[in-house]
C-alpha cells in the first residue's frame, strides 16, 4: 500500500475514535438528565479501558521493541504533555456558551485547547499502528491492520463516549440543541486524527523510536486517567455514598476485565 493509503486508513480510525465522542451526546435524545451515579460508573468504565490499554497494550509492545530505558523517557516525555495541557486548560477561560458565536480568534483558541487535551489519544492510535502492512493481522480493505491497531481504535472509542457525555451535560444546562451538543462533543475530540497521522508518520519511518513512541502514548493515558478521569468521577460522586468510590471501583474492573482479554490476543 502506498503511504497516503496508510495514512488515510489511520486517520479514518482517529476520525472513528472522533465520532465516538458525539455518541455520549445521544442519550439526551431519550432523557433530560443522565443519573450521577451512571456518569461515575461510565468514568470509572473509561478508566479501566485506558489503563488496560496503555499497560497490556502499548507498554508491552514498547517493551517488545525495545528496552526499558528507551520505554522510560517517552513515558516521562507523555505526562509532560498532559502536565503542559493541565495549565493550558487551567489558566484558559473558554465559556462553552461562546461556541456558537466564536469568531476566528476564539475557534483557534478553542481548538489549541482541545488539541492539548485530546491530542495523546490520537497519538495513542496512530503509534498502535506501526506495523500496518509490515506484519500479520486481520486484513481490511487490502491492508493487515496489526491487532494492537484494533484493540486502541476500539479501547479509546469506548472511552471517548462518556467524555462525550461530560461535555454534553453543561451544554445541555446553558440550552443548547441536541444536535449541537453531538457536534459540540466530536468537535472536541476532532485533533485526534490529526494526532494520529502525525504519530503514525513518525515511529513508521523513524523506527529506532518506537519504543520512545509507545511509552510517550501509554504515559500520557496513564497521568490522564490519575489526574482528570478519577477526578471527574469523584466530582461527579461527590453526593452519592462514599463519594461514588464503589461505582468507580466497579467500572474501572468491568473496563480491566473487558480489555485485558482482548490485549491477550
């Protein structure tokens, strides 16, 4: 396959992972309000996911590539990253209620923001794939798509509904249409394609860093879940008993429990 092929096949998975986020949109179709106890448990689902996926996916095959001091900078490099992002985010006042009237300054600002912030988990999918057509897998439109390619396509989709949910729910308060808060919540999650490429075009043809690649990807999803899933699920928890710990505990083991068998393949 020739590399645009590829890499239009990488960003299709990025742009798939993308759209998953507005599915977290759709459940105000059928309710006006989603239960606190749901949203804890749905964080706690998307945290098992992306720890599963980043030890028992990308750490492995890091591992596999290379050593644990080619691994370990990446890794250190990947929660620098979120670090940077964190006071990106913090220090950025964005009031969602501006979207609809953005002119061209705020979009920019509004995406240099969310491109921070979602930006490893494009990352996450294009280092996943790698090997595309180099060695074995299932095949898809002509191409051997590598399993581990599939696992994150899948594992950071499955993440991506509840943060979809999350952003949702403050559109939904300040009154935005339906429609609006699915394009709102894939817009967010748009710079993950882009992160993708970008990543894929990198540790395919500058191999001798893919181990530095996997530990980048796999830091960044670890220091993500410690410090803005497990954070937003205990915020989210803060009324119900113990602070929604045994609903986060629950859905972190449901996501270990489900992902974990699928990195074994």
């Amino acid at each position: 396959m020739s590399l645009l092929a590829n890499l239009l096949l990488v960003f299709f998975a990025g742009l798939v992972t993308a759209i998953a986020t507005g599915v977290g949109a759709l459940p105000f179709f059928l309710v006006d309000d989603i239960p606190r106890r749901w949203n804890v448990l749905l964080w706690g689902l998307a945290s098992g996911i992306m720890v599963a996926a980043s030890v028992f996916g990308l750490l492995k095959e890091g591992l596999a590539a290379g050593t644990v001091q080619e691994l370990l900078p990446g890794v250190l490099v990947g929660v620098l990253l979120v670090v940077v992002s964190h006071r990106v985010i913090t220090h950025a006042n964005v009031d969602p209620r501006e979207y609809t009237e953005a002119d061209f300054k705020k979009l920019v600002l509004i995406l240099g923001i969310l491109t921070v912030h979602s930006f490893p988990e494009g990352v996450a999918v294009g280092v996943s794939f790698a090997d595309l057509n180099l060695g074995t897998g299932p095949m898809f439109l002509g191409f051997t798509v590598p399993v581990l390619a599939i696992f994150m396509t899948v594992a950071i989709s499955i993440h991506n509904v509840p943060e979809g949910t999350a952003i949702s729910i403050p559109l939904r308060a300040m009154g935005v249409s339906k429609w609006r808060m699915v394009w709102w919540s894939i817009f967010s999650s748009l710079p993950q394609p882009i992160g993708a490429v970008l990543a894929f075009a990198f540790v395919r043809y500058a191999r001798e860093f893919l181990p530095f690649g996997f530990g980048f990807a796999a830091g960044a999803m670890v220091y993500l879940v410690v410090t803005e899933f497990i954070p937003e699920a205990l915020d989210q928890g803060a009324d119900l008993d113990n602070r929604g710990w045994p609903e986060l505990l629950a859905g972190i083991l449901v996501g270990v429990a489900v992902m974990v068998p699928l990195a074994m393949i």
